[in-house]
C-alpha cells in the first residue's frame, strides 16, 4: 500500500498563482497594454496597464481555482464517482447519441424559432460551412493520422472550379458542386504522391507550402482567377431549377410562383441554410460509415504505426492517397458551396489562418470525435461572431484556448470513439 501524495499547502498554491499571474502579465503587457488612437494630429500611442492588470487578475484567480479544484475538490469527486462510472461502460456512448439528437433537431427547428433572424441563420450556416471542412479534415487527421496544414488549398479549388465552371460553361449548381469535388478530390492526389515518404513535421511542411502555392497561382494568374480582385457575380443554386429571385431569367417560374408565396429573400437564406445542413449530414453519415469499412480501418492502422500496418500487407501509399483524395473532395463541396452563397470570391478567403482554424477546430473536438468538431465550431467560429465587440481580441482567445485544451486536455473535448470492431467474450475453444 503506497502513502498518498502530500497535499500542498495554501501558501504554496497562492505563490504558483501569482507567478503565473506575473508570467501572464509579462505576456500580456506587449499585446495589450499599447494601443495606437487615431487624431487630428496623427497616431498616437496610448498605453493601457488597465488591460494588462486585467489579464493578470484573471490568469491568478483562474490558476488558484484550478488548483485549489485539483488539490481538494477532485479527489472527493473521483472517489464518490468512479464506482459508479466503471459499472456503466455504455453511458458516455449514450450521452453523446443523446447530445447528437438534440443537435440535429435544434439545427433543423432553428429558421422557425420565434427569435430566429437573417442574422442568426447566417451566422449558422457558416458554422456547419466549418462543421463540413472539420469533418472532412478529420479524415486526414483524425483518422489516418496526416498532418495537413494546407487543406485551406483545396477549400480553394471548390470555390474556384466552382466559378469558373458556372461562369464560363453556364452549369448550375448540382453540376458543379460533383465537379469541384472531383476536381479538389484529383488536387488531394497530386499532392499526397510527394508527400507518400513523409510524415510528422515534413509532412505539415510540405502540405503548408502547398496551401500557400495555390494561393499565390490564384492571385498572380489574373486573367483566369481575376488576381487579387476575386471573380463576382457567380451563380446561385436553384430548387430543382426553380430560381429564388423576384423574376426569373429567360420569363420562367420562379420558387415564389411555383408555390404561390409571396417572394421573400429570406427564403433564399432558409434554403442556402437547409442546403449546408444536407451537404454537412451527408459528409458525417459518410465519415460514419466509411470508419466500419476496410478503408477506415486502414486508415486507422496507419495513423496507429505505419510499419506494422505495412507488415500487415496493406499498402500505405493506397492508403494515404484515399485519405488525402476523399478529405479534400469535401473541402472541394465546402468550398463550392461557399461560392455560390458569397456571389464573390476573393485569395483572401483562403489565407493560412483558415487552416489553422480548421485544424483547430479537429483537435479542439477531439481527433476522431464527430460531436466534438460540432462543439468546437461553436466555440471557435460561433463565439466570435456573436461577440464583434471583442473582435480585436480573437487571435488572443483562439491562442488561449488551443494552450488551455493541450495543458488540460490534450485528448480534445469529446475524445471519446465507439470502436469500429467489438471482439466478444472468449469462448471455451479459444480459451
């Protein structure tokens, strides 16, 4: 029987918070304490230690709480509850099949609640556009276990094909969306056959400089992509050909006059949300399915140890190109989708940060967990937009977060994954 650990005083838990409060002023102080203020007579350089005391204030009462909850509250908590959780293996799998249900219906009520707005389901479909890229990048990530750092790369090529392809040819929007996959699908394969050697750091090396040269083909090929100016005025999607517009093109029938309504453009964004959400369900229901698969399986091998996967017999180059073609197809339907909602595209839709929101997105979640990149959306797209006002503090928050979440929980939010094989119990022949 081993002597439980000594618990720390009060005065050494005081001592550990002020040192991280120090710690956190001297870091706060470059980043908040100066401010430049715009006047008649020019710039001017406005220090503000308010904002560095506050951020210390909050880092040291923070630090306390969390050591004082580890030091007396944990114990008591892990020692009244863990019988109980060890007795029912089955419930987180229940609680989050539960949580996913309420999800889903709360996404499809959302446009016919009392309180919702033009404002509110904007704000929504955005979060399933970064729902859809997370899952999709999930499959790299999550499952095969690729670091990418350029998936922003063919979340660009959708947008683009999708342009192009509706300007210059005159498709509609179900023949483009299949085309900028395939195409953003036929990207992810040009890219993963350099990078078939590679893995860890060289990997996300590679895969970054792919990002970024993409992003300078489309602002220095001009007279295809129209540079840095974007392309505007791309077409919208239709209702089984049905436009949503206050007259038709070419005198046919318009979505208002087919069904007798009055026409709206708020019908216009209820559709463009119902569509994100159907494109976003489909991505999951795949992703769930393909997991059972002998692909997913594989590709879980891979991420698990490439070698004894290859002394398995699967080949690992099969593998990493399945990963990086079907992830990056559905960027390409994100992207094709984000298009045809924007009427305009632009190089700086598709700068870096938006992968690293991504690939924050799946580790804030939990890599594997589909519910958790849901959460994660929420938190890192949703609470910026709803909060403008503490918009010039996002990177901060953003970077907080990502060091609170590898600190305290570097599994991710919601870690927890149904195995894709349950083996049963031993029989007498196998004993």
């Amino acid at each position: 029987m081993t002597a439980a650990a000594p618990r720390a005083s009060m005065s050494d838990l005081l001592r550990d918070a002020a040192a991280a409060s120090l710690v956190a002023a001297l870091l706060a102080f470059p980043l908040l304490g100066f401010q430049l203020d715009a006047s008649a007579r020019g710039l001017a350089l406005d220090v503000r230690l308010i904002w560095v005391l506050y951020a210390a204030a909050a880092v040291f009462l923070g630090r306390l709480f969390f050591s004082l909850a580890g030091a007396y509250l944990a114990p008591r908590i892990a020692g009244r509850f863990a019988p109980r959780a060890r007795s029912k293996q089955a419930a987180p799998g229940a609680m989050r099949l539960y949580v996913g249900i309420g999800m889903l219906v709360v996404a499809f009520i959302l446009p016919w609640l009392p309180f919702s707005d033009r404002n509110l389901i904007d704000k929504a479909t955005l979060i399933l556009i970064y729902v859809m890229l997370g899952w999709g990048l999930n499959i790299v990530v999550g499952l095969a276990g690729l670091l990418d750092l350029g998936y922003v790369a063919f979340y660009a090529v959708g947008a683009y094909s999708y342009a192009l392809l509706s300007s210059h040819f005159g498709l509609s929007f179900w023949i483009c969306l299949p085309l900028a996959g395939l195409l953003s699908g036929a990207f992810g394969i040009a890219l993963g056959f350099p990078v078939l050697r590679l893995r860890g750091d060289y990997l996300a090396i590679v895969t970054l400089g792919f990002g970024e040269i993409v992003r300078e083909v489309i602002i220095n090929w001009g007279e295809v992509t129209g540079g840095p100016n974007g392309l505007a005025g791309i077409q919208r999607p239709s209702f089984f050909g049905l436009e949503m517009l206050p007259a038709a093109s070419g005198g046919g029938v318009t979505f208002a006059d087919f069904f007798g309504l009055a026409y709206s453009p708020y019908q216009r964004i209820i559709f463009l949300y119902y569509l994100i959400l159907a494109l976003a369900l489909a991505t999951n229901l795949f992703t769930l399915r393909i997991r059972r698969l002998p692909i997913g399986r594989a590709w879980e091998a891979l991420r698990e140890d490439e070698i004894a996967c290859r002394s398995l017999g699967l080949n690992p180059t099969m593998i990493k190109l399945s990963a990086f073609a079907i992830g990056a197809s559905f960027a390409g339907f994100a992207g094709s989708f984000f298009a045809t909602r924007q009427g305009f595209i632009s190089p700086e839709s598709f700068t870096f940060i938006e992968s690293a929101i991504i690939l924050a997105i799946v580790v804030l979640g939990g890599m594997g967990s589909q519910i958790g990149i849901v959460l994660a959306a929420l938190i890192l797209v949703g609470l910026p937009e709803w909060f403008r006002e503490l918009a010039e503090f996002r990177m901060v928050a953003f970077g907080a977060a990502m060091v609170l979440i590898m600190v305290w929980r570097p599994q991710g939010l919601l870690s927890h994954r149904e195995p894709t094989l349950r083996l049963g119990p031993p029989t007498e022949k196998s004993a």
